[in-house]
C-alpha cells in the first residue's frame, strides 16, 4: 500500500436547497444525486467515490436537516444526523446570508460534540456581491470555529477544485476502499427511480413533488444490449394530484417520459423503452410500511 495515500469519509452537511447535490455531482465529475430547485430532493443517504492519484474520498450527501413535519421528514433528518458521526471530514454548506436561523444555530450545536474538521462552504456566491459574502463569512466565522471557509458557486463550477485540496488536507492516510471506477453505492434501479423523481419535479407544481414517489416495477435488458425496458410506477398522495401528473391527455406525463428517457440512456448507454404509470397511495409519507417499500428504510439508521 502507499503510504502517501489518503483516504476517508465526508459528509455534505446543509440545510435543504443549498445545492449540495449540484456540488457533489461537479466534485465525482458525473450526475449522480438529483438536483431541483424545491427543497427535500435528496431523501436517502447517497454514497459517491472521489479516485484520484492522491487517494480516496467516499462523500456522504445527507438529507438536508430540516424540522421534520412527518414520518419521511423524520427518517431524513435521522439520515442526516447519524452519517455525522460515521466520517472523517464535514462539509457544511451554506448560501451566503448574514441570516443564521435556528437551523444553522442546531447544526453548529451538533458539530460542537463531534470535535471533527469543519469545512464552510459558501454557496452561491455569483447570486451576490463581494461585500456581501464577506459579511457573511463574518457572521458563520462568530458562530463556529472552522478549520476553513471557502466561497464558491456549485452551479458555475467556481473555486470547486480549492474544495478537493482541502478535503485531503485533513483526511487520514488509509487504504482505497474501492476499485477507480467506482463512482456510487446505488443500485442502478435506485438511480433510475431518483432520476424519474428529479424530472417530476423539475415538471410539476410546487405542491405536488413533495407527495412522490417512484417505484422501478421492472428494469431488463432485451439481451441484444442496445435496448433496456424500464417499467415505473409514479406514487402521488392524491387523486388531484395524479390528474396533474397525467397533464391534459397524458402530456405532462408524456414531457416527464421523455426528459427522464433521456437521462437514463446517457446513464445506462443504451437506447431505453420507459412506460410510466401513477398510482395515488395516501398519506405514504406517514406509513411506515410504504416508505420502506419505496426504498426508504429505517433499520438502516
């Protein structure tokens, strides 16, 4: 083994919708975790792989922590909470304010009793002007003592690359715990599913997303190895809902088909045959055994 090699765990920290999903999917180089404008979009804890000459970093995107309004709410910030005390390194990301609210103030609390390196990360920095990301360094450095801050913009890819150099700054040295071309944990069907739910979102009202899910009910490959046919069922909390869904003769339903088949077949480099279905199952959020059904499930905190 080299000696010089680095390796360990690291953790996005953040509230919802501070683009830690857009931040991971720049620094593994591949889309991997879905991004959208509404908060709540990641629900499980995804595990991407960082190979480089220099090491190894296994990055951790949490669930944004947030006060949980039901059972899934709750399983989220559970997530959240335990990967803390499982990694090497934290990245706490945050949008470049002088407003710290009682989530922040919770997190610096919970960072307090880890004694682990801390790294600010500064988000959306082309959204203001400098003046202002300079205050804003100036409020978070008062409310916890960083080992770094760095300001960037995930969404323009700048200052992202200072990030790396950073996280192997503080990572032990250890041995590669996968092979380089590893890039996540998910199973591929778990990904497919993520990817539908990101188009859903991106397609649909702001009310609705919240109350979906989706289930991969079948995924083969015809053997020929140039086509995959994809059977998902969208899960909504309403028969409103699931009418949106469909759109006005099947056309949102239609739009979401085709921008998720898109994205599958860059991921999965075969021509896809996607058929998609909705389906109201209500109050999931609040069923233990429905949230375990669509891949969310609570032994594995």
């Amino acid at each position: 083994m080299n000696e010089n090699y680095k390796s360990g765990f690291v953790a996005l920290i953040g509230r919802p919708n501070v683009g830690k999903s857009t931040l991971m999917n720049h620094l593994i180089g591949q889309k991997i975790a879905i991004t959208s404008k509404k908060p709540q979009t990641t629900r499980n804890r995804i595990q991407t792989v960082y190979t480089s000459p220099e090491g190894q970093v296994v990055f951790l995107d949490t669930p944004g922590i947030h006060k949980a309004k039901n059972k899934l709410g709750e399983y989220m910030v559970q997530v959240a909470e335990r990967t803390l005390k499982e990694v090497d390194v934290i990245l706490w990301l945050v949008e470049p304010t002088t407003f710290v609210g009682a989530g922040e103030r919770r997190i610096a609390q919970q960072l307090q009793e880890l004694h682990l390196p801390v790294i600010l990360i500064i988000n959306k920095v082309d959204t203001v002007e400098k003046g202002e990301i300079l205050q804003a360094i100036d409020v978070y450095r008062r409310l916890y003592e960083f080992d770094e801050i760095i300001p960037i913009s995930a969404l323009r890819n700048r200052n992202t690359g200072d990030i790396m150099n950073c996280i192997f700054k503080y990572l032990p040295y250890g041995p590669q715990y996968y092979d380089e071309d590893t890039v996540t944990d998910q199973p591929v069907r778990q990904i497919a599913a993520e990817i539908i739910r990101e188009k859903s979102l991106h397609a649909l009202d702001a009310e609705i997303p919240h109350g979906i899910a989706v289930a991969i009910d079948r995924m083969k490959d015809r053997g020929s190895g140039n086509l995959i046919d994809i059977d998902a069922t969208i899960i909504c909390e309403k028969d409103s809902h699931k009418g949106i869904i469909i759109g006005k003769q099947g056309a949102m339903l239609k739009k979401i088909g085709s921008n998720a088949r898109y994205e599958l077949e860059k991921m999965l480099d075969s021509k896809v045959n996607l058929k998609l279905w909705v389906k109201v199952k209500r109050d999931w959020r609040d069923s233990d055994f429905l949230i375990k059904n669509f891949g969310y499930d609570k032994k594995e905190l």
